[in-house]
C-alpha cells in the first residue's frame, strides 16, 4: 500500500493532533475516520482516494449546510464551530479550483460529450464528476452547465 494515501495522511496527523493536544483537530480528524471506516464497513470494501474525497467532501457539504441553518437561527457560536470543521476537513482536499478552470473543464467535457440540451445533464455530469470531486461545489458546477445547455 502506498504510504501516502489520504488515509495514511489522516492517520498522521490524527497522531500529530494527539501529541500536540489539540483537542478540537483531533475529535475532527476522527469523525473523518469514523465516517470512512464506517463506509468501509457498510459496502465491505477499502475505500480508494477517489472515495475518501467523496466522504470528505460530502462532510464538508452537510457542515456548510448547518453553518447556513445556525446563521439563520442567529446561532453564530454555533456556526464557528462548524466552520472550523470545515477548515480541518479542507486541509485534506485538493485545492479547489477557480471559476476559470471549472469554465475550461466544462468547455473540455461538453466538446467530449456532444451536449446540446437538459437530455445530456447526467452525461456531462458523469464526465465531469472524476475531474472536479473534491476541487469544485458541484452544486454550482450543475447550475452552470444548466445555464449552458437551457441557453
């Protein structure tokens, strides 16, 4: 097994976390491995980086989502907390790309695919899911390809 995987990567700075008795990055960095492990468990499988991103990312997803809910409730304490979550989690995705080369990748993927209406929504989104997991919101990835293919 390589010795840099994202799980190996996790493991390391869970021990880190420990020696340097940060409190708040270690019960982080376990809920990530918890959450991988658990999915391991469920599917009987050794999750691939591809996947650990998408556990990673989707615990980012459910924090920015509670993070909008505290603000509404002007829960602010609350939201701070889920933020700095979200910093941890972060640390362990790629680097998020900017909206010019999402609109480049999208250029690539629809001259591959042939899409020209809503029909073609799942086709593209399927090319595109592999380049852009962990790096992009495809929430608003989906909303501009929406605008593409509607235009």
């Amino acid at each position: 097994m390589v010795d840099n995987t994202l799980k190996q990567q996790l493991m390391t700075s869970m021990k880190d976390a420990m020696r340097a008795k940060q409190r708040v990055r270690l019960g982080v960095i376990r809920l990530v491995n918890a959450a991988i492990k658990q999915k391991e468990v469920d599917e009987r499988i050794e999750l691939t980086d591809e996947q650990v991103l998408e556990v990673l990312t989707k615990m980012v997803k459910q924090r920015r989502e509670s993070i909008s809910q505290f603000e509404g409730a002007n829960r602010q304490d609350l939201a701070d907390i889920e933020h700095a979550e979200v910093a941890i989690i972060q640390e362990f995705l790629p680097d998020a790309l900017s909206e010019a080369e999402i609109s480049t990748i999208l250029d690539e993927v629809f001259s591959e695919t042939g899409a020209s209406s809503m029909k073609d929504m799942g086709k593209v989104m399927a090319a595109l899911k592999p380049r852009l997991q962990g790096r992009a919101d495809m929430g608003q990835v989906s909303a501009h390809i929406k605008k593409r293919l509607a235009a």
